[in-house]
C-alpha cells in the first residue's frame, strides 16, 4: 500500500485546521482539490478516513494515516532543518501533558532546548492525554499509561506524590478529630476538573457515599492558591506545596502516588530525540521514585 504525500498532507490540515475550506486556504489549493486528494487517499487505503462533520475528525482507521502524515511531516521538518544548518527555525513538536507537571516539572525539563525545538503544548489529564497519541495530535504524552499505544515507546519517568491537605483553621474547624467519615462527608472540598478523580478515591475509602460541598477551580496553580486561601481540602502535590502559606496534612502517611510515563512515537528524529531525552533527564531529576 502506497500513499501520495500531497494527500497525506491534506487530510493532515483538514483535522487540524477543521474544515476543507480552512485546508485548502493553508495549502493554497481549492477546496475541491482537497475534496478529490481526501477521496484519493480513501481509495488507497480502502477505508474511510475522514467523518466530514464540523470540525472534522478522523475515523479510527484515520488515526492510523494521521499519525503517518504527521511522521512524515517531522522528518521532512528534520532533513529541511539539517540541510539549512543553522539557518533553520527550530521544529514544532506537539506534546500532550497534564496541568500539575506542566505547572512544576514540566517546563523547567524544556529549558535545555530554548531555540532547538519548539512545543506545541496540549493541556490534558494526565488519564487523557494517550488519546491524543492515538489521534496522531502529538508526538509524545506524559501518561499515566504504561500500555505503549501503537506504533509508540514507553518510558517511566518516576511519580507525582500527593497529600490531603489544608490550611491549619480549615482542618481545626471541619476536622477537629481528624478526617472521620462524617467529617469528610461535610467539610468542602476542592476538584480540579470533571476528570479529577483524586478527592473522590480518597473520599471513596474513607466515607463510602460521601457527596460534600465541592468548588471546581481548573488551574493547577489556582487550585493549590484555592486550598491555602481555606476554601476547601485537596490532593496537593508535594512539588506544589507553597513555601510561604502554611497547608497541613489531615492525614499523614496517607500519600498518593500518581506514576507518569513518557510515550512517545518510535520515529527516531533528531528533534523527537532531544525532546524525549530532555523529558525524561528533568522528570528523573524532580519527580519521586515509582515504588
């Protein structure tokens, strides 16, 4: 099975940019040019690839063409960058990753390559974030994953710690006795976003049925700001806890540990290279060991 790149490239733009009318303004065709390089593709793949809806998304079979466009598209950026030395603008890499590494670790680890690479960051639940492998949207995920999604390396890159904590008022008020069931049941609690599972599995095992008060703030920085400004409990991160605001544990010895991995596509490129090793060197150096 052969694939012609012009319509690698188109179904590429028509997912990214959601329409055939946007795609065919990025690749300076017309929009029936795209129309007839789609069907084309469909047609060598024997499968349809695209639901044409508003935005278009790819069908399952899709992904898999997706994924090799976009390949395809990083080496052609990687030999384009070699050939032109140092007159290259550096590679746009798309990395999914979840809100509490990107607001700790997560940076700091791209530091090294400042002018080398350039990262196209899609904020996801760290639960989440392998979907977007699958979609082809991204060459790499930090993933609470180990199961290497296809045609991807798996790496373990060490674990995210978390403590339930609270400001030292909040805890005397609502746990006086510490978190018993009927103490958690009432007291309110901090959730990050619908995909925050954590609160809820430690108020799973400890008040089965519990339903307290809840505030919802999807900022990972904000929500950290939340706890301390007494608003509610909450699963913090020991690479969160702020210095100059004083949170206490309502249950020590009660730590969570998040594992994290990085998947990545096994495509060897320079700049997937440098990406990846830059991943892996700063979550190595921040996060805890996987027990």
């Amino acid at each position: 099975m052969q694939f012609d790149l012009a319509q690698l490239r188109t179904l590429s733009a028509v997912v990214e940019h959601g329409t055939l009318d946007a795609a065919a303004a990025t690749l300076h065709v017309t929009p029936s040019a795209v129309s007839q390089r789609l069907r084309a593709l469909e047609i060598a793949a024997g499968r349809v690839l695209l639901v044409r809806s508003k935005p278009a998304r790819a069908t399952a079979a899709g992904e898999a063409v997706l994924r090799l466009a976009r390949q395809v598209e990083l080496l052609e950026a990687d030999t384009a960058a070699e050939l032109a030395g140092e007159d290259a603008g550096p590679a746009a890499l798309g990395v999914a990753v979840n809100a509490d590494s990107l607001s700790t670790w997560f940076l700091p680890a791209l530091a090294p390559l400042a002018g080398e690479v350039a990262v196209r960051l899609h904020r996801e639940d760290e639960a989440n974030t392998a979907a977007l492998l699958r979609a082809g949207a991204v060459v790499a995920a930090i993933t609470v994953d180990p199961a290497p999604v296809a045609g991807c390396a798996v790496t373990a890159l060490g674990a995210m710690r978390y403590r339930p904590m609270a400001t030292p008022g909040f805890a005397a008020r609502w746990f006086p006795a510490g978190p018993a069931p009927e103490a958690l049941a009432r007291a309110p609690v901090m959730v990050f976003d619908r995909d925050d599972a954590m609160q809820h599995d430690y108020l799973a095992a400890r008040a089965p049925g519990a339903d307290p008060p809840q505030t919802m703030v999807p900022s990972s920085p904000d929500f950290v700001s939340a706890i301390g400004l007494g608003l509610g409990w909450g699963m913090v991160a020991d690479l969160q806890r702020p210095r100059g605001r004083q949170l206490v544990e309502l249950e020590p010895g009660a730590e969570t540990d998040v594992a994290l991995y990085l998947q990545r596509w096994r495509l060897r490129t320079p700049s997937l290279n440098r990406l990846a090793d830059a991943i892996v060197s700063g979550a190595r150096e921040r996060l805890s060991p996987v027990s």
